[in-house]
C-alpha cells in the first residue's frame, strides 16, 4: 500500500494543493496500485513511513506554524534521506529550503532543498507555463506569492518560465534534488498535469508504471503542447 501524506492542510491549503494527494490516489489507482492518503495535523507527528510526503501553499502565518512543527524530529528530512518523494508547492517549497526570511525575520528552512527564499517587492500573480526537462508538455498551473527563490549549487530547477514568474529569478522555476520536488505552480498542478503525478508515482515505486489508456490527459497535454508552441497570452493557459 503506497503511502500518501498530506502534511498540515489545515495550513498549507490555501491554494487548494490538497487535491495533489487524490490525483497521486486515482492514478495509482488506475494501474491497480493500492494508495492511501494520510491527513497529519500540525498537532502530531508525520508518520515515518510515508512514500510520498505533500505540502501546499499558505499564507505567511499559517507557513512559520507549519514549519516550527516540521522541524520537531527532523522526520521530513530522514525520510527524504531513505529516498521518499517529495512534493512541496509555493510556500511548502519555501519551507523545504535552507533559509526563508520575511520582512520581520529570517527563518531556517528544513534543509531538503539547497534554496534560498527572501521577500520581494511585488505580489506574482497569475498563470504559469514551464518546460522541464522532465517532461516533453509544459507544466501549467497559477502562481500566488511575494517572495522570490534562489538556487544553490545542489539543485536543479524545475523547469524554464515560458509564462509568468516561478522563482521570480533568472527565469525559471522551482527546485529539484533527487527524489525532492519544488515548484511555484498551485492548480493543483498535479490535477493539471497528469503526467507529474505519473512521474512522482514512479519514483515513489521504484519502478516503470504500466501504461494506461487516458484519452482525456493525452488530449489535454496536446492542447498545453500548443499552448506552448504558440506562446499564448496568459489568459489562455
Ligand atoms: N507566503 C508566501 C509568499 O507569498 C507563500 C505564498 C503561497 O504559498 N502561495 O511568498
């Protein structure tokens, strides 16, 4: 049974990221793969077993809360350390990085990702188009956040902005290392681009996932193939 942890949605669920954990569950589920999603509360302790471990965007408050709870036990970081996945959008990126600071203070991030987040002086709102090396479809999702995000030497980005913002830096998004995933892109951006819940699920698993018929993804990675091409304005993501 694959284990699925959506770690402190009454804080991180503002941007509605929680649907990442169900369309990691369905997929699964189309290749018969038994998954089960495990809400953990900022009040208790996240499960050491976990296969995939998920973290949504919040508001600023609400994401010091969630981090001061993450950093009891290190349990994120040792479970990161034995290979699990992990996927953090937007503020839970933040979190997962080596350093965060607000205007009022700066604040240790959980060190799973060698990044770098400070405030910035305007609000990145809107739709986000990014090609990853990972995928041969653009990513889409909306971005919805203030502070901007420098990569260290230990990871990689996400992907290359083709629309929008991401890090708010050098044109491009996220941050990847090994089995840890960062991105800008809320939608829930696996409920948007199916093919990086496969991925996500395929590393989880260790293994090559049996390839279903999906009319209604492929038709709709055709139409983000064009979006792309094209280069459309914004409001046609
Ligand atoms: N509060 C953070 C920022 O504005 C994260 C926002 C979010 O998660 N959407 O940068």
């Amino acid at each position: 049974m694959l284990q699925i942890i959506r770690i402190h949605n009454e804080l991180l669920g503002t941007y509605g990221d929680r649907g990442n954990a169900d369309v990691l569950q369905f997929r699964a589920g189309l290749r018969d793969i038994k998954a089960k999603v495990i809400d953990v509360s900022y009040l208790d302790p996240l499960p050491k077993s976990g296969d995939i471990y998920l973290l949504g965007g919040a508001e600023d408050a609400a994401q010091l809360l969630s981090l001061t709870a993450l950093r009891k036990g290190s349990i994120l970081a040792h479970a990161a350390n034995k290979g699990a996945v992990v996927l953090a959008i937007c503020a839970g990126f933040q979190i997962i990085g080596t350093n965060y600071s607000t205007r009022d203070q700066e604040n240790a991030g959980l060190g799973l990702l060698d990044v770098t987040t400070t405030p910035g002086d305007r609000r990145l709102v809107g739709d986000i188009a990014v090609q990853s090396p990972l995928f041969t479809v653009p990513m889409t999702g909306f971005e919805n956040h203030s502070s901007v995000t420098t990569l260290g030497q230990d990871v990689q980005e996400f992907g290359t902005v083709i629309t929008g913002n991401g890090n708010g830096v050098a044109g491009i998004d996220g941050a990847i290392s090994n089995n840890i995933f960062g991105t800008y892109l809320h939608g829930p951006v696996l409920a948007r681009n199916p093919e990086f819940a496969d991925l996500l699920l395929e590393r989880a698993l260790g293994e090559a996932l049996p390839t279903v018929i999906d009319e209604l993804a492929d038709h709709y990675a055709h139409w983000r193939r064009n979006v792309a091409r094209r280069n459309v304005a914004k409001s046609s993501i």
